[in-house]
C-alpha cells in the first residue's frame, strides 16, 4: 500500500513509537577485571568503591511499528508493561548489579552495559523489529541510548 491514500480513501499505514518509562534502584561497582586496581581507581574514580554505590535508574523502552489498523495500537501497552516486569524489574530492581545478576559476572556493569542488557532481553520478548530504543537515565545528568547496533 503506498503512503498515500488511494482513490478508494482508504488510510495509508502508519508507523508508530510507544515509549513506556519505568525506574528501578540498584548499586553497582565500576570495576573491571581485566585492569590493575590501580587503573580501575583512575578510569572508575569514585565509583570504584569497593562497597559500591547506587541508582535510582529510569529506563524508557521504545517500540516501533505499524499502527494496526483495527486496535489503533503499535502493540498493547499492557504487554509491553509485562515485558519490562520480566526483563527489569525482576531481575535489577533493588539488586547489586555485579552480584545478583550473571550477566554482569564478567561485563563492567556502565550504564552502556546495562542498556545492552535490557535490549538483548527486551528484543527476545517482543515481536520481531519492534524494539526501536532503549534509554536509561542514570542520573538527571547522565543518559545512555541504545539502539541495538
């Protein structure tokens, strides 16, 4: 169907973002194995405490797609909110990110890694090419965006 609409006034197909926001606390230790203490301390700073420290962390997910014709709708956002309770607040809400969670048993635990982390489980529910963006607010002053690539 082209974009336009045809002679018979039917609609053209419209493409469609749904951003759903959610906030999860977790503590972290910025520390990478494969460097000296030493250069953990120049690279990380303070957030290479032993202890950790931590974040109220705000993840936006975006999903991308054709507006359904018949439900109005990119996806249910009802569905989209069970997808997000399963990939983060299960697994990352009030937990120590390089403890609790495998995957960053041998992956820095940045804000970088943890938008990687979402999105690869994120893209593992959702339908095929739907997943457009995964934003993570660190801080008010610190946001990480990823698209996947």
């Amino acid at each position: 169907m082209s974009r336009q609409a045809d002679s018979r006034n039917e609609v053209a197909e419209r493409i469609g973002y749904i951003t759903r926001v959610q906030s999860f606390s977790a503590c972290h230790r910025l520390h990478s194995p494969t460097l000296s203490d030493e250069v953990n301390k120049r690279i990380f700073g303070k957030c290479n405490n032993p202890n950790g420290h931590g974040h109220n962390y705000k993840v936006e997910v975006t999903v991308r797609g054709k507006i359904d014709r018949h439900t109005g709708m990119v996806m249910n956002i009802t569905d989209l909110k069970q997808h997000i309770e399963e990939v983060i607040m299960i697994p990352l809400d009030h937990k120590n990110l390089d403890k609790d969670v495998p995957y960053f048993a041998n992956v820095v635990s940045t804000t970088e890694n943890v938008a990687v982390y979402i999105w690869d489980n994120m893209v593992k529910q959702l339908p095929a090419n739907l997943l457009y963006e995964v934003k993570i607010h660190e801080t008010d002053k610190n946001i990480v965006v990823y698209r996947g690539q």
